[in-house]
C-alpha cells in the first residue's frame, strides 16, 4: 500500500454512501446503465468513468462527499474500467476481498474469484496493494498481478491467452 499513498492514492472512509448493483439492475448514483449485447452490462457514469461488468458480477458503487461513483466494492466475477483523465487526476479504485487497485486515468479489469484477486492493466498505470496493508506493486500496460492469502505480489506480463480469455468475459 506504501506505493499508492506515494503516488497520491487514499483510502475511502468506511462513511461513503453506496449502492449494490447486481449485472440486470438499473445503477444510479450519476451513471447511465446500457444494457450490452451478450453477457455484460456497461454503466456510463459521470467524470469520465465507464464500468463493464460481467453477468453476475457482485458489486457496490460507492461515492464520496459530490455524490459521483469513485469506487467500487467488488465481491465476485469481473469489471473493466475505464477511467479518463483529466486535469488534476481523476481518482478511482475497486476494493475486493484481497485487494485495493486504484488508479488515474486508465482502462484496467479486476476479477475477484474465492480467496484470489487478479488485476491487469490495458493502459496507463494502476497501484495494487493488499486490503491488510503492507508494500504494494505498479502495474503499467500489460502488465498483471494476483492478491492471493500468503503469496507475494508479483507483477508479470500476462499471456495473451489469459488476457484475451478475461477480456471475452467483459465483452472485449
């Protein structure tokens, strides 16, 4: 965690309102749902934050004192996020079980899976750190992380096969 609070990053309070999304529900809290072709649902919210989740993902958008969605409690299945970047950053993270990743101005997928978070990086630079605290890692293009119980925090270039088979599971 060391690194995210280095390059800027803080911690939500546990004082955020939030609402739980399941794939078929309609989302609020500034975000427009589109319901995609196939097994995804994509959710347009404002400041540039785009949020494609896989059927069945459990998540729980969360905002802060503005009241627009800056993270997201992801408790099952995968998201892709895309976050634009603005002047001044534009601040956002997805918490799970294992894991904080949070970034500015990226596109990135977290998929939370049992006792396992996995994070990979499309564009820009995302900081993945443990839930628990401790020393975090910096993912940039391509690259890929697992947050497991007990395992350290390895960056590694992903093989195509594994990128490609959880990008289809986003829709990509």
């Amino acid at each position: 965690m060391q690194g995210l609070f280095k390059a800027g990053f803080v911690l939500l309070a546990c004082t955020l309102s939030s609402i739980e999304i399941a794939a078929a529900q309609p989302a609020n809290q500034g975000c427009v749902t589109e319901n995609s072709p196939g097994m995804t649902q994509t959710l347009r919210c404002e400041a540039g934050i785009t949020i494609i989740a896989e059927d069945g993902a459990r998540y729980t958008l969360q905002s802060g004192s503005k009241g627009r969605v800056d993270a997201v409690e992801l408790g099952g299945k995968a998201l892709l996020i895309e976050v634009a970047p603005k002047p001044g950053g534009n601040k956002f993270q997805v918490v799970t079980p294992q894991a904080i990743a949070a970034v500015r101005g990226t596109k990135w997928a977290v998929d939370a899976a049992g006792d396992k978070t996995s994070v990979f990086v499309i564009n820009g630079r995302v900081g993945v750190g443990r839930r628990t605290g401790g020393r975090g890692v910096t993912l940039g293009p391509g690259e890929g992380v697992d947050v497991e119980p007990g395992a350290p925090l390895t960056v590694k270039r992903w093989a195509p096969a594994r990128v490609s088979a959880l990008l289809a599971r986003l829709g990509q």
